[in-house]
C-alpha cells in the first residue's frame, strides 16, 4: 500500500520570505500523481498544485513550485514571496492505480508579519 | 456558483442517533468521494462512487453506508452513531476515476457526536 509522510508538523515563515515544506511517499508504481492541498481555517481543501510523475519537469503555479524527486520520492512544495494568506494546513496526497487519494499527516504553515 | 456542497455544515448529535450527510457536485463530474478528517487533521477515504456504481470500500463500519441516487449526488448515512464518528466528513468529486483526475473539494461537515 502507498504511504505518505510529512516530516514537518508545523513550519513558520517570515512573510516575503520562502519555505519548502517535505514530503515523502512510498509507492511501487510507476505512473502516479502527486498533489498538494491547502486546508485554510475555514476548513475548505483547496488544490494548489499537482505534478505527474512521468513528467520531469517540475510544477509551477504563480508563487509555488514543487521539487519532484521521483528515484527519491520526494515531493516538496515551495513557497515564494509567502504572504498572510497562506497560513493553512498543507497536505501532500498520492494517487494511483487504486484510485483514492492517500493523504499525509499535513504540515502547520504559519506565516509571520 | 458552489462546485461541490455538502449540508449541513455542522451536526450535532447524541450517540445512538442516526444521521445523513448530503453532497451535491454542478461540475458534471462522474467520479464522488467521502472522506473522513480524524481529530488530528488525517484525511481518509471512506468510499467512492463512479457513475452511481462503488468503486471504493474502505474498511469503514457498516454503520456507514453511501447512497447515490444519481451521479450529482453521494450522501452518507450513519446509524447509531458513536462517540468515535466525531470528525470533519469531505464529499469530493472528479471527472473520471482516473488518478489524473484532480478531485474538487467541498466545505466539509463537522460532525459532534456527544
């Protein structure tokens, strides 16, 4: 069964600074997609990026990127220019051949003003 | 417009109770999902349904059981609820049941069984 681990309980950033949160996975498979979302206060699980394992390239969207290691199965998340609003809850999922998306433990992000 | 819903937003009950959970998706998406948010923020899935079919069963109480009267809607019924289903319940739902397919989230459901 595909596992999923996030070292970092909780993390904290100055704002306009950067921070990468970890993830490790384990999987057997070889065509997968990784994902991170967001989890605000308000509750609401919001996608913020997502990398599919047979591309290379690493993810971008606007003020984050993800760092793809897939010999080591390493997917970390990077946020640049960290601003207010994206303190939340950050949780790296996998999904495979089995469908259903398996979650890590999620990390804490506070950002600080 | 709201992707996906689910009502009520919050539920608050007395051990023994059985309960409903409704999820609604507008996005014309085939592929819907419960999953459970533990006290510790885990997220798991629960079940999911393709088309009206399940596809996924996870080792979930039989006290559990997901109805989907057409592929808009997945709603979770619980009997006799127990202390222990005290949680945030996420409806999702994606295009298909690919794993390409991005799932969109709802709000949640908090869940207090006292």
């Amino acid at each position: 069964a595909q596992t999923v681990t996030q070292s970092q309980p909780e993390m904290s950033v100055q704002e306009a600074e950067t921070v990468t949160l970890s993830c490790t996975y384990d999987t057997s498979e070889s065509d997968y997609y990784l994902f991170w979302y967001k989890q605000p206060p308000s509750r609401q699980m919001i996608l913020v990026i997502r990398q599919e394992a047979y591309k290379q390239q690493n993810a971008t969207e606007n003020r984050f990127s993800v760092n793809f290691q897939k010999a080591a199965k390493s997917f970390s998340l990077k946020i640049s220019d960290s601003q207010l609003g994206d303190a939340a809850m950050y949780f790296c999922a996998y999904r495979g051949g089995a469908q259903k998306l398996v979650f890590g433990q999620g990390t804490r992000l506070t950002i600080n003003p | 417009d709201t992707a996906v819903s689910q009502t009520p937003k919050y539920l608050v009950t007395q051990m023994g109770n059985d309960k409903s959970i409704k999820c609604e998706q507008n996005l014309g998406h085939d592929t819907m999902y419960w999953y459970k948010q533990d006290s510790k923020k885990f997220l798991k899935i629960m079940f999911s349904y393709n088309n009206k079919e399940l596809i996924i069963n996870e080792t979930v109480p039989n006290r559990f059981s997901p109805k989907s009267p057409d592929k808009a809607h997945l709603n979770l019924h619980i009997n006799s609820l127990e202390l222990g289903d005290s949680a945030v319940y996420f409806c999702a739902s994606s295009q298909n049941r690919g794993a390409a397919d991005t799932q969109y989230f709802g709000p949640g459901t908090r869940l207090t069984v006292l």
